[in-house]
C-alpha cells in the first residue's frame, strides 16, 4: 500500500512552501481566516526544515504536531476507512485510529527532505458551506510550472482543520480510500491493520 509519490510530494511541498507568498497571497491571508491558517501551517513547516537533518527525531516529533494539529486525522480516517469502520470491532478501530495517524506522519515526512525551494501562491478562497471553505494555491517548481493543490478546510467552534488536499483536482482522501478498500478487500481489517503496522513500525 503505496500513496501516488507524486501527489505526496507536491502536497509536502504544499506544505514547506506556504511561508513564499506573493505579494497578493499575503494580502489575501490577512483578511481570510482560512488563508491564514494555511499560511500558519507553512510558517510552522519551515521551521522543521530548518532543524538539523541530524536531529530526524525531534524533526519527526515537530511534523507529528503539525499534522495532528492541522488536520482533522480522525474525520479523515473514517472516511478514508469508509464502509469498513460500520463492520470493524470496537478493538479494530481503536487500533485504527492510532495506526492511521502514524501512517499519514511517515508517507508525508518521507517527503519532507525533497523541498527544493518551491514558491507557494494563494489564489482565492472559496465557501462551501456554513463550515468548509477550498483554499486554492499554486504550487511553481524549478522551472516556473504550477501545479494546483487545493486545502479543503473546516471551521469547528473557532478552529481549522484540513479534512482534504486535492492535487491538479484528484483528492487524496479518496486515493488513499481505494487503496485501504482493495487492502481490506483482498485481506480483511485485520490484514490491514498489519500492513499499517508493518509501514509504520509499530509493533
């Protein structure tokens, strides 16, 4: 069970690059609460990168808040798990909902060390509904070509989460949802809880 490399790389890259507004992204931060909270999770980002690549302990341990503390790891779970959380033991989803977290942890801190100066632009920041806005960004590489990563983020008494990131339109909840779906389907809630451990070296 492999996430798309390149999907996960440009959403790392999502990540470390937020700090690199233009000018009209950092206006558009001020004024949106959703924007600001992107740009705050960049801002936090780049100063795990800037931590000693020797030190890949307190690294991990700064990336694990930053995602527990910008994504919402257990809505996301469940609806990556899908119609399996309905069937799956009390036992097997508590398990669950600790492997999960610790394997989105290691499939986006891999990617971590692949920034490689990528500048980051807000473009606009879209409602959806009383709780969710699409906060959409344009990610330049090396040689000036945007890729569009989209944030879909929740409002919940005062405070965001990402509950999606949708790269050049393809939405990694439900790429990683096919590919827990066809684990379970060939092995069951338990082949995939030992897969989980097995990527995340729980034991």
């Amino acid at each position: 069970m492999r996430i798309y490399r390149l999907n996960v790389l440009l959403v790392a890259l999502g990540f470390v690059a937020l700090c690199l507004f233009p000018t009209h992204g950092r206006a558009m931060a001020e004024t949106e609460p959703a924007a600001a909270f992107i740009r705050s999770l960049g801002d936090r980002a780049l100063d795990i990168l800037r931590i000693s690549g020797s030190k890949k302990v307190e690294r991990r341990e700064k990336f694990r808040s930053l995602v527990s503390t910008g994504f919402d790891l257990e809505t996301i779970g469940k609806f990556v798990l899908g119609r399996y959380w309905q069937t799956a033991t009390p036992e097997q989803r508590d398990e669950y909902l600790v492997l999960f977290p610790e394997f989105i942890v290691d499939t986006y801190a891999a990617r971590f060390d692949s920034y490689a100066g990528e500048t980051f632009e807000v473009v606009q920041v879209v409602p959806i509904d009383a709780r969710d806005s699409i906060v959409n960004t344009n990610i330049f590489g090396a040689d000036g070509t945007p890729f569009r990563v989209d944030y879909r983020v929740r409002r919940s008494d005062n405070e965001f989460k990402i509950v999606d990131v949708l790269v050049e339109g393809v939405s990694l909840l439900v790429t990683h949802r096919s590919e827990i779906a066809s684990v379970v389907n060939r092995e069951g809630m338990n082949g995939l809880l030992a897969k989980l451990r097995e990527q995340t070296g729980t034991p």
